[in-house]
C-alpha cells in the first residue's frame, strides 16, 4: 500500500528531533551525557576482539541511532502526575545515563585484563574524553604489545592409561604449538578432555582434576604449557597405592515410567523385564527393568528404544545427554531425571558397575486449547481461530495426535478479472479440518523393519480439507500424506514424504467464469483449473540457532519434490487416451507433472550490544513436463511481500524484464527464482529494534512466452533483469511474538525500459511500500 498524506508522520518526526535536541539544556554544570563508546586500536590485528563487551558504562539508546527523544520524554514527564504520563514514561522513557569515569577506568582495566588472557601482556589503553554539547565520547585507545606464541605443549600425569586415552585425541587439540597463546583455548581443552574421558568410561572425572602451569622463562616471547591430570585421593589405610582413576560401565537400567514424588502407595511396584536389541551390532540385548504402579500407560519398548545407555557399556556422557534429549521429546513427559547408583564391587571387566535409575514424570494424556491469532499473508491482514485436540498417546505408544479446526477471515488483495464487495471489511472466508498424527518410529507396510535409535525416527501421517470462499469463487482443496522424520547429527533435520496427494477444486461464479473465459493468459486461467498433485517430496533442514541466544547461526532449507510420475505410469499401462484438450486426467482432473528444487540459506552474524548482520540466498527452480505445459500454481515461485522484495507487493514482480499497463492484471509467477536480502538489526529502546535492509532478485519463466515478452531466463542478460529494493524496518519484539513495519522504496525497477531501471533518484516519499508482518522476515 502507499501513503500519500504524509504531513502527520513529517510533523511527528519533527518533533521528535526536537524533543531530542533541547536535552543538554536539562542537565547540571556538572553532568555529562554519555554519547558514544569508541574503541581504537594501534594494531589492526587484534580488532576480532570483543572488547565492547567489557565496557562498564553503555549511552542510552538513541531513535534511529541519532534523538535522544526518550531521554526528552524522561525529563518531560518525570515529576508529571497521572497514570497516562507515568505510562508514557514507563514505557518510552529512559534515564540519561551520565559520565563517570571511574566507570571507564575500570572498563579500561577489564580489556587489560582479557588481553592479557589473549597473551598480549603489558597492554597500554589510554582514555580520551571528548565533549561538545554536554554529550560526552570516551575513546578507548588500545596499544597492544607483541603477544606471546607457544613454544611447547605436553601433557603428564602419573595415571598412564588416562595418558594413553588422551593421546589417542592429540590431533584434536585446540592448543598448538607455534600459535599464539590463549588461556580462553585452555579452559575449551579442559573441556574437551573432560567430555572425552566421560564418553569412554570416566565417570567421575571432571575438569577440576586438570592443571596448567605456563612457563615464560624464555626470551623470544614464548612460553611452555605443561597440562596436569591429578589423581583421585589415595584409598583408605593404602599409603603405599595411588588411586588411579577408575572406569564404570552401565549394569542395571531401572526405569519409572510413572513417576510421581508425591505419590504415596501401600503397596509393591510391579517389575516388568523387557530385552529390546542393541545397537551394538553384535546380536545382543539390552535388559530395562520397568517398575510401575496400577498399569503400564506406555509400551515398554518404544520407551527403550529412547535410551542409548547400554548394560555391560563403559559410561558414555554423550548417551546419557542422547537420552535426556530424545526421552524429552515424547509429548507425554514433562520432566525427565536420570540418575546413577555406585557399586565398590569391581566387574570382571576390571570397572565399577553403574545402576541407572530413570523417573519420567507425565503430563495430561488429552487437552483441548482454543487458539486465536492475527494472518498476514504477504500484506492480506486477517484473524484466525482454531479449535484444537490433543492426544500425547493414543495407541499407547507416545504417538501424538492434533485434530484442528480453523476458520479465518482475511481481507484480501483482488486482480483486476475478480468480482468484489467493496462493503464488505474480510472477503475471504476459511474454513479447514486438518489431522496429524506422528509416531515415534519408522512405520513399513509388511515384515516390520528395525532402524537405529540414533536416527531418532518419525512416522507422520496427515489429512486436511480446506474451503475457501471469496465473491468470485470457491476452492476445495484436500490433501492427505505420509512420510517419515529422523536426525543426523544435532543440527540437522530431514522429512521424505513418498506420498503427498492433493486435489483442487475450483467453483468460479458466473460473473467470474465469463471473465476467465475472455483471457488468453492460459497461467492466470490455470490458477482457477481443477488439478490433481500425487508428489514425492524430500527436504533437509541445517540449522544451528539457538533459542534465546544471540549468537552467530547458519540455516539451510533444501526441498525437492516431484510430481506425477505414476500417474502418467499408470495411464500408459492402462492405455488410456488424451482428453480433448491433449492431456491425460485422473479420476477426471487433470494431473500435474513436474520436478522443483529449492535452497534457502541464511546465516547470522552477531554483534555486540544486540546488533546484528543477516543475509538470506534463495535459489529456486520447477521444471513442468509430460502432462504439464506450466507448474501449477501453488508450486510456481513468486517475488515481492513482507518476507522477499519488499519493495513490490507480493506475487507483482516479474516474471524478468515483462512490464505491464496494471501490476494488478495477475498474480506473476516463475519457473526460477533468485533472491537476495541483507539486514543489519540493531536496537532502538523498549521493544523496539531496527533494520536497514536491501532485497535484490527477481523471477523467470523457463521458456520465452509471447504473452510475457522479455520473461524468459537467459544466461547473458539475466542481471540486468534483477530488481533492487531497500529500506527501514521497525520490530516490536515483545519475546513470544514480534510485530514489523518494513518501509521499502524500489532502487531499480527490471519492469522498465532497459537503461532507465534505475528508480531510486526518482523516488517520492509517497512510493514507499509499507509492509507489515508478524515475526521477522527471515
């Protein structure tokens, strides 16, 4: 949408400047504001570190990076009476933060330390005090000395099969000889080793039993490291033995699957045995003594094939978090503790036996939760509620089955070829019926396959029915698929859906159907066909983010599907002749038939004080063939909206360098698609953060189309053909959700005539593009 009348938002931000400029007149002789935080460095080598993160003292945030309107607004309203004052200065108020250097001066001595842990010792900061307008920036001028580099590493100890074992890891050490010395990389070694030691037996070791000594005897600005492995204290009334340190292995596994502290029985548990078959590759078992009260809720073995703990196994670290992890994930478990029990008695095995105790606490087996929330599809503002069903075990199995009831009402975007209602607020009307049931394992028709536990596998079966009302049509759409979800590693994701069938129906009104019948746009008019998709789809999801923390992440979405292969298989076996119209149907609708690939990747640079660089690729193409002279529409790719060129409304961009009379005519869409976004995120006060971003991308069609001149993709011209976009964004963040205004203005149109594509110097404040969204772009 564009705003024309812009004097409010003008006058608004006037004043807002102006709020900020008369702050200075509020404070004492002797009172500073402190502006900004510099840090200088006299050697570029060492700019990686983050030392604004050791600065004690940071300025009060400033709209858009300039006002200190919030600091206006604190002194505007701080002695002001009434509950809407103290509301405005609660919520968009803030306390000037004043110079102190006392402050500086021990942020001075926190980056002498840290650099000194960096092995730049004897570090010189110098601070300088720069004034103009009561508003105060501190520079820190950092001049380091030449930082000292290993000489030597060498573990010892008197234990000599723990020496054995870490040498057995030596080529994965993080301390090096020749480089340069860090005593943050000792403290990333200690832990390394204590996590190996762990994982192979070592159950009582932890990282207090390791020691440093560094020895910088040496002239040449480089030191000896010596890593110490202390043994336990030596066994009772035994002065002559040292208590090497000792190996466990797993005995018994006893698991609650019932658990409750608070409950109190007059009674004996029940004992359950049950041997379920090992990953270990050698045809053993492995023995779980379920112990329980009343009934068993749960089958035994699908909660064993969760625990990676093993009898007669040293103690392995790394399976006991595997375990915590997948046992987590049954629905039916809020709270999952695994403890150990000490046996003296050695094994023949030469280790202490461990007992596993496992108590697993349960949640409500069914719930019923009404769901409400505000739509945005790409700028279509809508609400939405839903009635959901839960139940965390329906076959006694941990599946986990979702019965959803939605409706929604959306205001929607028209083209030009639809009938409206102008009177009326929503014109689209939703109603759905969706059904999802997971299980935790792989299911196989026939003999029952066992797979690994360590894929952590899922079985996932939905179905859906959708019907979609608007006052030039109605859309059926119903879908039902089967596939299956397993891990490989901790960061990856895969989903392979072998049958995913849909059928679309659409109901066009009178009115609507003498329109389509005038088009010569066979892609629009396909849009409102019947068709059927039978599809195979797989995707892989890399993902390495980690809630609340504001840390650097990399993303990768890839998805592959193909369509209609045994549906063109089944008509030639079947002799089956073209309709009038030259293609093949099925059950009467015509069947799509096509192949599509998608790649979208993202990664995150954090920065300190909560700003942030992301960039986002995406690289997208579907190729129709057989029964299909184009992709289907949902399967096609679009440009523009609130999460890609947020300069163009969505689905209005392209196809290449195709330009129209009315971007309203239809909804545009491609074969291929490139896209590129970049946004640097920073935070203003409150909720409120910022963005500058830019988007630069486009679609294309495969082939040239007379209808869309100059849409086709071609190797020699297709960067001349890529829009350009960029802006401001505002994002309330209110943690469980977050709202966003991106502005957008167009830089370079592709639509234009080539050599006058660029558009920026031409743009008015009326051409801005507003979108609006929930949740960040990408």
């Amino acid at each position: 949408m564009k705003i024309s009348k812009t004097y409010p938002l003008l006058i608004g931000l006037m004043l807002t400047m102006l709020s900020a400029c008369n702050v200075s007149k509020n404070l004492a002789d002797n009172e500073y504001l402190l502006h900004k935080n510099n840090i200088i460095y006299t050697d570029k080598s060492i700019r990686s570190a983050p030392l604004e993160d050791y600065i004690i003292q940071q300025p009060t945030p400033k709209f858009l990076g300039f006002f200190y309107n919030n600091v206006g607004i604190y002194y505007a309203l701080k002695d002001k009476e009434g509950w809407f004052n103290k509301w405005i200065l609660r919520v968009f108020g803030d306390e000037p933060v004043f110079l102190d250097k006392y402050s500086s001066e021990e942020s001075a001595k926190k980056m002498k330390s840290f650099l000194n842990n960096l092995s730049y010792f004897n570090t010189e900061i110098d601070i300088n005090y720069k004034t103009k307008n009561k508003k105060t920036t501190v520079e820190y001028i950092i001049k380091p000395y030449k930082p000292y580099t290993i000489n030597h590493f060498e573990w010892i100890s008197t234990d000599t099969n723990i020496l054995k074992k870490i040498a057995s890891v030596s080529n994965e050490t993080l301390i090096k000889e020749g480089e340069v010395y860090n005593s943050y990389l000792l403290d990333d070694e200690r832990d390394r080793i204590t996590e190996h030691l762990r994982s192979i037996g070592y159950y009582r070791f932890n990282k207090n039993y390791i020691n440093y000594s560094v020895d910088s005897a040496f002239n040449n600005q480089s030191l000896s490291i010596i890593a110490k492995i202390n043994i336990p204290a030596k066994i009772k009334n035994d002065s002559t033995k040292a208590q090497e340190h000792q190996l466990y292995s797993i005995r018994d596994i006893y698991i609650y699957p019932n658990y409750d502290p608070l409950a109190i029985f007059d009674y004996e548990p029940d004992t359950l045995l049950i041997n379920i078959p090992s990953d270990r590759g050698d045809n053993s078992f492995d023995k779980y003594y379920f112990i329980y009260y009343n009934t068993l809720k749960i089958r035994p073995k699908v909660i064993g094939q969760s625990i990676f703990l093993e009898n007669n196994s040293l103690f392995n670290v790394k399976e006991l978090k595997r375990s915590y992890q997948k046992l987590n994930r049954f629905p039916i478990y809020k709270y999952v503790n695994i403890s150990f029990t000490e046996d003296s008695i050695t094994t023949k095995s030469n280790t202490l036996p461990l007992d596993v105790s496992i108590r697993l606490s349960r949640t409500k087996t069914q719930s019923y939760t009404i769901e409400t929330d505000v739509t945005n599809t790409s700028g279509d503002l809508g609400l939405r509620g839903n009635l959901v069903y839960s139940n965390r075990n329906l076959f006694r199995g941990g599946e986990m089955i979702s019965l959803r009831l939605s409706t929604a009402l959306e205001s929607r975007t028209y083209s030009n070829y639809e009938t409206t209602n102008d009177n009326l607020l929503f014109n689209t009307m939703e109603y759905g019926l969706y059904l999802s049931l997971r299980t935790p394992n792989f299911l196989t028709p026939g003999k029952k396959i066992r797979f690994s536990k360590y894929l952590a596998p899922k079985s996932i079966f939905q179905l859906s029915y959708n019907f979609q009302t608007r006052p030039s049509y109605q859309r059926h759409i119903a879908n039902t698929s089967f596939g299956y979800e397993w891990d490989l590693g901790q960061h990856s994701l895969h989903r392979l859906f072998p049958v995913d069938l849909s059928i679309i129906k659409i109901f066009p009104s009178p009115e609507f159907q003498a329109n389509l019948d005038t088009l010569t746009n066979i892609r629009y008019k396909d849009q409102y066909t019947d068709h059927f998709i039978a599809a195979l789809k797989y995707s892989l999801i890399y993902n390495t983010q980690k809630s609340n923390k504001w840390e650097n992440f990399t993303y990768l979405l890839f998805r592959f599907e193909i369509a209609g292969n045994l549906a063109s298989l089944i008509n030639d076996m079947s002799n089956v002749e073209l309709n009038p119209e030259g293609y093949y149907t099925l059950f009467g609708i015509r069947h799509a038939q096509y192949v599509r690939g998608e790649i979208d990747f993202r990664h995150f640079y954090a920065l300190p004080n909560k700003h942030g660089f992301i960039y986002r690729t995406i690289i997208g193409i579907g190729i129709p063939y057989g029964n299909s002279s184009a992709l289907p529409f949902e399967k096609g790719f679009y440009s523009g909206g609130a999460n890609g060129m947020r300069g163009w409304a969505y689905r209005t961009l392209g196809p290449g360098g195709y330009s129209e009379n009315s971007i309203n005519e239809f909804d545009k869409m491609g074969e291929i698609k490139l896209e590129a976004s970049v946004e640097y995120r920073f935070p203003l006060f409150w909720y409120l953060n910022g963005a500058l971003f830019a988007d630069v991308g486009n679609i294309w069609l495969l082939k040239e189309n007379e209808l869309f001149p100059d849409g086709n993709f071609k190797w020699n011209n297709f960067t001349d053909q890529l829009a350009v976009d960029g802006g401001l964004g505002f994002r309330f963040d209110f943690e469980f959700f977050i709202i966003r205004l991106d502005a957008a203005v167009k830089f370079r149109d592709p639509a234009r005539e080539s050599g006058k594509r660029i558009v920026f110097d031409k743009t008015k404040f009326s051409d801005i593009f507003w979108n609006f969204g929930i949740g960040y772009p990408f």
